[in-house]
C-alpha cells in the first residue's frame, strides 16, 4: 500500500478532522486574498489594501462554519451564505468571502440530489449576485460581481460531478455483490439438488439390498435345523446381496470423491440391460417376479435408464418388504413414441400394501423425485381387488424434438 493510500484511509477514518484542516485552509485563502490589491497600478500589490474589521469577521464566521459541512450542508451553506451577503453590501465587496459559500455548495450538491442542487445553486447564485449588483458599492459590471456567478455555478457543478461518480461506483459495487450472492445461491441449490440425488441413490441400494438380506436371513434361520442345505444356499444370497450393495455404496459415495482421485469409481451406472440380473436377486429370495419387455432394445438416455432401473428396484423391494415373497410381482417395460412406460404390479394383500404410502419411509418420494427430474410423471396407489401399481412414463426424447421430426 503506498503513502498516498494510507493518508487517504486515514482522512477517511477521520472526517471532522479533514473538515478541519479544508476550514484553515479557505481561511487562509481568504485573509490572504482579502489583502491582496487587483487594482493597483503595478497589478498586484501586496500590504496596500486592509480590510474592514467587519470583513475579516465574516471571513472567520465563514471559515468556521465549514467544519460542520458533512453534518448538516444546507445549514452551513445558510451561514456561509448569509456572510457572503452581508460582506456584498455592507463590507468590502472584494473581500473573498463568497469562497466558503462556493465550498459549502460544493458539499450539498455532493450530499444530496440533482434536483436540490439545481433549487439550491440558483438560489444562491441569483440572491449573492442580485445583492452585489443591486445594493452593492461597486458598479453592477465590476468583475467582483460577475465572479460570484462563475464560481458558485462551478461548485455546484463539481459537487453534483462528484455524486454522480460516487452513485456510479456504488452500481457497480452493488450489482458486484448481487452476482455474488447469486453465484452462491446458485452454488447452494446445485449442492443441494446432488444431496438430493446421492441421498435416492443411497436408499435405493440399501433398501434393495438390505431387503433381500433380511429375506434371505429368516429363510435360513428358519430351515437351519431341518434343512441345512437350503439354509446355506440362503446364506450364499445373503453375502452375494451384501457383496453387491457393498459394491454399489462404493460406487455411490465415491462420487463424494475429489475429482482427481484415481480412485474414483469409472463403473457406468446401472441400467435396463441389467434389469435381468435385478430381477434374478428377488427371484433368489422367493419372489415370483415375470417381465415383460417391448422397448425394442433402444438405447436410452443414461438418466431415464438409471432412473427407469431405480423405479423397479424400488417397486420390486416395497413388494417383498409389505407383500411378502408369497405375492407374484410382474414388471413390464413398453416404448410408447416418445416415451417409455414403466409398470410394476403384485398381487399383495391390501393390509399389506398399505404400509408403502403411510409407513414413513422415503421410497416412494425418491421414486417420484427421480421421476420428476427428468420430466416424467409417476401414479402409484392400491390395485382393486387388491396388490399395488405403480407406473412411470419417463420421456426418452423432449417434446421439442419430437415436434421437430413430425413437422
């Protein structure tokens, strides 16, 4: 930081003492100015000319009312002004007096508005210049009386140069911090939407996996004694459903990972072409599941196949979980134009579905979460008769596109 800068901090942290020091120094301008003769013979003279006692009065009365100039600006171009008046007609016209009224004009247009700069100049102008001319002792051509228009009219000038470059940098500083402040909301709901989705992430797998381990476990508590084999065939599917949601949340919170960890997981994410191998880890667990495909093996988006994959492993995992592995499941998979029709029905008890919408879980807001974040739509609700249905028409192309080609 240079001198200059630290000086100027310190007036900053300073003003009344800065008002001080401007004060002395019109002070000394006037007293100066008030001995100085423009009118003698060799041009200026200095000594030959002394003030009126009254003249030198209203100099320090003009003077000391600066210091108060931040504060209260109009009162204090009143007083300096009112001096400057008195001095015009009563004192010696050429006493430069009408300097502290110049200055205390120069703060209200810096202090104020365009409007109160433009009443207030031409207020003072026109009384300091129509006194001087009109009840003044000098002719009303002398060039004392023509100054006063000049300077006054450049200190209001100045002072409204400076607000307008002061309201200027304050624009440019306040739309600095409101691009800030919206950099940072932005930032905010971006972290929040991927909590968001890391959070359905998490509870698809867990609540998948974590269900067929339960499943698998009772099975086997259950036919230990009887049925050794089938008990350790239970115990297989529960270390392979334990392996893969191990796998899985590995995959998942390393996307929490830094970018340039060379551990971070390059394992695309999981799609319809492994519907097949979901739908084999229910049926290890008991579950009668059927499907049914007619989606013509089209490739899909990476984000309506993930979410299309999570919606039946959601909707496969509340049937075992409330219906039990006694209810038939059946899941079909159909290309509808531009969109692809997801369907999960069971065949479940009515006592027992009602638990996915009351239970308190989060299945079925994730579900409808990851639906509605690719602009799809999501209908879930009991079956008559009996067993659940929930369907999702998740769109492959945008509505845009489709537009396009029929046009």
């Amino acid at each position: 930081m240079s001198t200059l800068d630290r000086a100027r901090r310190r007036l900053k942290a300073h003003p009344l003492a800065l008002d001080a020091a401007l004060a002395a120094g019109v002070l000394l301008c006037m007293v100066v100015g008030s001995f100085v003769d423009t009118q003698g013979e060799d041009g200026v003279s200095w000594g030959i000319r002394t003030p009126d006692p009254l003249s030198l009065v209203l100099i320090v009365v003009g003077a000391g009312a600066l210091v108060a100039r931040r504060r209260a600006p109009l009162t204090v171009l009143a007083i300096t002004g009112t001096a400057s008046l008195v001095e015009s007609v009563t004192g010696d016209p050429r006493a430069p007096v009408a300097m502290s009224a110049v200055v205390a004009l120069y703060t209200v247009a810096a202090a104020t508005d365009r409007a109160t700069t433009w009443r207030v100049g031409l207020v003072t102008m026109g009384v300091l210049t129509g006194a001087a001319m009109l009840a003044g002792p000098l002719p009303w051509y002398a060039q004392e009386n023509l100054a006063i228009i000049a300077w006054t009219g450049i200190g209001a000038t100045a002072g409204d140069s400076v607000r307008s470059r002061r309201a200027a940098v304050q624009a440019i500083r306040d739309r600095a911090e409101r691009a800030e402040r919206t950099r940072e909301e932005e930032a905010r709901r971006r972290v929040a939407e991927e909590r968001l989705r890391i959070a359905r992430d998490l509870h698809d797998v867990v609540a998948h996996h974590i269900a067929l381990v339960n499943v698998q476990a009772g099975v086997a508590a259950h036919v230990m004694d009887k049925r050794p084999d089938q008990a350790k065939e239970a115990l297989a599917h529960v270390r392979e459903a334990s392996r893969s949601a191990l796998n899985e949340l590995r995959a998942t919170v390393g996307l929490l990972r830094q970018s340039g960890d060379p551990e971070a997981p390059t394992e695309p994410a999981p799609g319809l072409d492994r519907l097949e191998e979901l739908v084999g880890t229910f049926r290890s667990a008991g579950l009668h599941v059927e499907v049914a495909r007619a989606d013509q093996g089209a490739a899909l988006p990476a984000a309506v196949d993930l979410a299309a994959f999570r919606v039946i492993q959601e909707a496969l995992t509340n049937v075992q979980k409330h219906a039990g592995t006694e209810a038939k499941a059946e899941v079909s998979v159909v290309r509808v134009g531009p969109n692809i029709e997801i369907t999960v029905l069971d065949d479940g008890r009515p006592g027992d579905l009602a638990g996915q919408d009351g239970g308190g879980g989060h299945g079925l807001l994730g579900m409808r979460e990851r639906v509605s974040a690719i602009a799809g739509t999501l209908t879930t609700g009991p079956r008559y008769g009996g067993g659940f249905r929930v369907h999702a028409i998740l769109p492959v192309r945008s509505r845009t596109a489709v537009r396009s080609e029929t046009a």
